[in-house]
C-alpha cells in the first residue's frame, strides 16, 4: 500500500536505499584482499551518504509529520556524525598512506599499535552507532513519535518497499562490522596466491570478529538507555574530540620521527 501524496521518488527510494549500501559492502574486503575492484575508502562514505539522503527525502515526500521529523533528525545526525567520521578518514589515509580500504588494511596490519589508532576506532565505533540507528541514539525497534529517527521516515512504507530498507539497514551495520574488522583488526586476511585453507581460515576469522563486533552491540544496547534527542550532540562532540585528538597524536609523532626523538 502507498500513500495517495507520494511521488515516484517514495517508491524508487528504497531500491535506490538498497543499491547504494549494497555497492558499499563491496567495496569493503571480508575475508580476502585485494578486492578485483577498487575500494576507496572516500567512495564508501558518499555511498553510505547518498542512501541517507535517499531515505530522507523519502521521509519528506509524502508530507507527515512524523516522516519530516525523522528527515530533520537523520539530518541533523548525519551532520554532527560527518566530520567526526572525516576526521577519522584522515588518521587512517595518513598512517596508511591511501584511501584503499584493501591496502590500508595490509599497512596498518603490518604497522603494529598505535594510540591515534585507538583513538580513530572509538571515534569511529560512535559514528557507526549514530549512522546506523542503535541505542543509545535510535531504537530501531520503537514506534514513539517522541523518539523514533529511522523507524519515523519509513512509517508509510509497506511490503517490499520496506523489506528493502529493512535490508539495507542491515546491510549497512554489516558495512561498518566489516570495515571495523578489516582496518582496525585486519589479520586473518586471505593474500594472494590464495589457498584453500587460507580462504577459510580468513571466512571463519571474519565470522568470528563479526561475531564478537555483535556480541559488544547487544552489551551496549542492554547497558543504557536511548538518550533524549537533545543530548545526542553531546555524544557525537565526544566522537569528534576523539578524533581530533587522534589527529593531534598522529601529527606529533610525525613531527617527532622526523626529528628523530
């Protein structure tokens, strides 16, 4: 069933939604690298960017209230989340030398621990709290006008429609599980010349980091409560200061190896 007022966008939305994070996910190496295709860490993030901008226009098309109060809400998170989740761009393509999602992973596998590093992953670990929709900034499973982000810009949509966006939204936290895993804990990464037992000693790697990425969600999710709307610029502040401060670590140590201290 469709709304009277909705427009072709609303019903194109959602494969639009489903294309863009499904073209993500390829772009990022589960269990293998490199990919036979480029996977540019930039193109990710307008990808993840461009099936948010789909969906909140979708929100906004047919005109109720609760679809642009979730629109102005995405938005406003999106907008918060943003430069944060540059900042983290930034520490990674300066430690690893490329935007690469593959070949980043190989260099920061082979460049061993570093606090800018920490500092990225729990800046990133936020941002992917946000973007995707889980407490404590969104509760996927809520129907609360007061409350809902995402669940608010999908109320009018129905059947395969909202299939397709139900699945893109997994899709997308699979995105950020995978990329977590392939940058900040990349071993068990199946190199060329692949074998057989590498391949699957890399697929089992992946399930379980995936495994335990969900098993540290459902801990977060089952430890606090959704925070009030206006709170969460205060959460995504701290993403962003956690990525400055990663930045600011990084160009130290740069200053100071070239010095030679």
């Amino acid at each position: 069933m469709l709304a009277e007022t909705a427009s072709p966008l609303f019903r194109a939305a959602p494969y639009g939604v489903f294309a863009a994070n499904a073209l993500a996910a390829l772009l990022v190496p589960t269990f293998a690298t490199p990919l036979p295709f480029g996977g540019d860490l930039i193109t990710l993030v307008g990808l993840l960017g461009l099936g948010r901008f789909l969906l909140a226009l979708a929100g906004l098309d047919v005109g109720t209230a609760f679809g642009g109060i979730g629109a102005s809400r995405e938005v406003m998170i999106a907008a918060l989340a943003e430069p944060a989740l540059l900042l983290v761009v930034f520490i990674l393509a300066s430690l690893g030398g490329s935007t690469d999602i593959p070949a980043l992973a190989a260099s920061l596998g082979a460049g061993g621990l570093r606090v800018s590093l920490g500092f990225a992953l729990l800046a990133l670990a936020m941002v992917a709290l946000a973007e995707c929709g889980r407490i404590p900034i969104d509760n996927p499973a809520t129907h609360l006008e007061l409350t809902m982000v995402h669940e608010a810009m999908v109320l009018e949509y129905g059947g395969r429609h909202l299939a397709l966006i139900e699945w893109a939204a997994a899709l997308k936290l699979l995105v950020y599980f995978t990329l977590i895993a392939a940058l900040f804990v990349p071993w068990g990464l199946a190199t060329p010349p692949w074998t057989a037992p590498a391949l699957l000693f890399g697929a089992i790697a992946v399930l379980g980091k995936i495994t335990i990425g969900a098993a540290l969600l459902a801990l977060v999710e089952t430890s606090l409560a959704k925070m009030r709307v206006f709170r969460v610029p205060d959460f995504l502040a701290v993403a962003l200061m956690l990525g400055a401060l990663g930045v600011l670590l990084l160009f130290f140590a740069q200053v100071f190896a070239s010095e030679g201290l």
